[in-house]
C-alpha cells in the first residue's frame, strides 16, 4: 500500500510517531508507516524505498533518537532522490547534528512539544499545501508523456538497390516504345463488327441497385460499445468502513470497530463513535451517583508517566469530573453521556501544569481529546483516543 505520506521515525519513539499519524489521518492525510504497512514476510529495506519513491511529503518525526539514526539518514537521502518534500517535526528541544543541522536549515520545522493541538493543525495544512501544488505538475508531466511524439525513423538504402532502379526504368522505357510501334502499324485484318444497337444500350445503361442494396449501403454500421473499465475491488477494511460511514449509526461503527479492531480507520470509528453518543441524549439512571475517576498515562519515551484521581458525579447519564480549578496549570475537566447500555464517551480539555509529563509543551499550553469507555453497574474502563495514550478507570462510590 502507498500513501503520499511517509512517516519517517526511529524504532524507538513507534508510539509518538503512530500518534502523529493517527492524528493525520484523522484530518484527511493518508500515511505510509513501517509499524503498519510493513506485512509479515515483506522485506523490509525493499517496503521502505517503494513508499518513499511513491510518497510526496515525509514526516521527519525528530527525537534525540532519530538525530542518531542512522537509517533516517539513508531516508533523508532517498527522500532527495525522488524529490519528496521533508517536513521536518520535533517533538523534542533536541539541537539537531550535522547530518541533519543543513536539512533544518533550509526547511520550515514544526515543534510538536509547544502546542501540540495548534501545531498539529499546522502540520496537516502545510502537508496538504504540498500535496495540492504537486497535482498540477503531475498532471501537466503526464499530459506532455501523452502528446510526445516517437521520432520518426529513417530507412537507409543499400547502394545495390540503385542498379534495381535502373533496370527498371530501362524495361519500361522498351515497353512504351513496342507499345508506339504496335499502335502505329495499320490492321491486318478486317476490324471486328460494332454489336447490335440493343446491345449497345444495354451496355450503356447503368444497372439500377435494388433496394435491399441501397439500404446495405446507405445504413453506416453500428458502433461499438465503448470499453468498460474494471472498477478495482476494496478491501474487506475499506468496505466495512464504506457501510459503516454510509449507515452513520452508533451500532454500524461499533461494528467496524468489533471486526477489524486493527484496521486502517480504527480512530476515525472511534471519533464518529464518540460524537453520535455525546450528541445523542439520554435519561439513564441505573448509572447515577459519585464515582472515583483514576486518570493515568504510562511514561512514553523519554517522557515519564503520571497518575491522579479525582471524583465526579453522573446524573441522569451525563457525567461531569474535574481536577484542579478550570483554565489553570494542572487542571482537567471531562464531561460525557453513558448510554442505558453501559457505553459512554467523553470530551476533556486541560492545561499543562509540567513540561516533563506533558511531552514536553509548554507549562500553560491547553489540550483537548476525547475518549470511550464502557460501563456496568460497579466499574468502568475506557482509553483516550488521540493524543497521547492515557487510560479512564471508573469505581463507583
């Protein structure tokens, strides 16, 4: 599978980089990524070069990892040869090294660890401004392929073709002259009698075409029907979510998300999932009361992890739960609906108290995502969906 993506990453930071794309993707820039697109038994040196070489834009996920990567290297170099735009992303203050210190110098990078929200927008825009102004030139590239003429070859004759030639004017000239004598000299013989005048009639009248014959060559011949082009068949992925975004229901992505739980559309289902239940409106009381929230987020990379609790309250389904006091450093509030059947989700927004837990934003920067989890009468669990992965437990009071 190609994208005009390519996601270009050291090993070591897979979870950073399968964020990023995901959070791609999920504003309509279709990704290349070897965790994902590399299949059991491909080889892998092979998969790398034919992404890059169909690729437009690589994303140059920039960690201290990746500015000792020596395979990012060789990326960077094929990226140039195929004339991929690199956009370089740091999600690190890392100053990069020589090897890379020419590329950032002539490239506008983007920093992640700032705001992670706003820069990510600023990333899809600018990849899509790429993707955009490359349509034309390949357009216009295939347009002249098409009308370029094949140059027209010359047929050189061999000098023993000439006395050919010759030969054949001579006899020629033989003839007509034979041709002059015969006509000249007088006949013979008595000149053979002129036909009877009804003959001659006959001769002189054209024969009259029947009508079956007029009509067989008046009536041009039928065309024929233009060629059909075979349609190329979808994945069973990309059909599941083909029903499911054509139904738009809860039920039809809950069923995509059931079935292909690693499939290419996981956090557009997820999304979609999210914001049909939170719209939706709901009246369930069989879920009502306090309810201790445990919010952790596991380290990632360089980044520590961190855990804290904090209670809230569910009345007539919908759910409200804070920490800190809003709009200040360290805070988080959640708000959300349970569907009667235990599923919920919910929409968080926060403001970064620590850069060292916040993958390195700036104290005072503010974030945004949301999450699904699923509820019975005593508990609940539940997973963020875009951003960095944090869990939801749920134990009620």
């Amino acid at each position: 599978m190609s994208a005009p993506v390519f996601i270009s990453y050291s090993s070591k930071d897979q979870e950073i980089a399968e964020t990023i794309y995901r959070a791609l993707e999920v504003r309509g820039c279709k990704c290349w990524i070897s965790c994902r697109d590399v299949h059991a038994g491909e080889n892998f040196q092979e998969a790398i070069v034919k992404a890059l070489r169909s690729a437009q834009v690589m994303v140059l996920v920039f960690t201290s990892n990746a500015n000792n990567s020596d395979e990012i290297k060789k990326e960077l170099v094929l990226a140039g040869r195929h004339r991929v735009t690199v956009v370089p992303v740091r999600v690190e203050d890392v100053v990069p090294n020589d090897a890379f210190a020419y590329e950032f110098a002539t490239r506008q990078w983007i920093d992640l660890f700032k705001d992670w929200e706003r820069e990510i927008e600023l990333l899809a825009t600018q990849i899509g401004n790429v993707l955009q102004t490359a349509k034309p030139q390949a357009a216009a590239g295939a347009e002249a392929a098409a009308t370029t003429l094949p140059p027209r070859r010359v047929v050189r004759r061999s000098s023993s073709n000439q006395f050919v030639i010759v030969g054949s004017a001579l006899a020629a000239v033989l003839l007509v002259i034979g041709g002059g004598v015969l006509y000249l000299r007088p006949w013979a013989g008595t000149p053979p009698a002129a036909p009877p005048p009804s003959q001659q009639a006959a001769a002189q009248t054209p024969p009259v075409p029947s009508p079956t014959s007029q009509t067989a060559i008046q009536t041009p011949p039928a065309p024929s029907p233009p060629p059909q082009t075979a349609t190329p068949a979808l994945s069973p992925d990309d059909a599941a979510w083909q029903t499911a975004t054509g139904a738009g229901t809860r039920a039809a992505f809950a069923d995509y998300l059931k079935n292909f739980s690693a499939g290419g559309h996981v956090q557009e289902a997820q999304l979609q999932l999210a914001d049909l239940i939170l719209a939706a409106p709901t009246t369930a009381k069989n879920f009502d009361g306090t309810w201790q929230t445990t919010w952790t987020c596991l380290n990632y990379g360089q980044f520590p992890g961190y855990s804290y609790q904090f209670p809230i309250q569910v009345k007539d389904g919908s759910y409200h739960g804070q920490k800190g006091r809003e709009g200040e450093a360290g805070s988080l509030v959640i708000d959300g609906k349970i569907m009667p059947d235990g599923t919920a989700a919910f929409f968080g927004k926060g403001v970064v108290g620590a850069s060292v837990v916040a993958l390195g934003a700036a104290r005072g920067a503010q974030y945004a995502f949301h999450a699904l989890a699923q509820f019975d009468r005593t508990s609940g669990s539940g997973k963020r969906i875009e951003g960095r992965p944090c869990s939801l437990i749920f134990e009620k009071q």
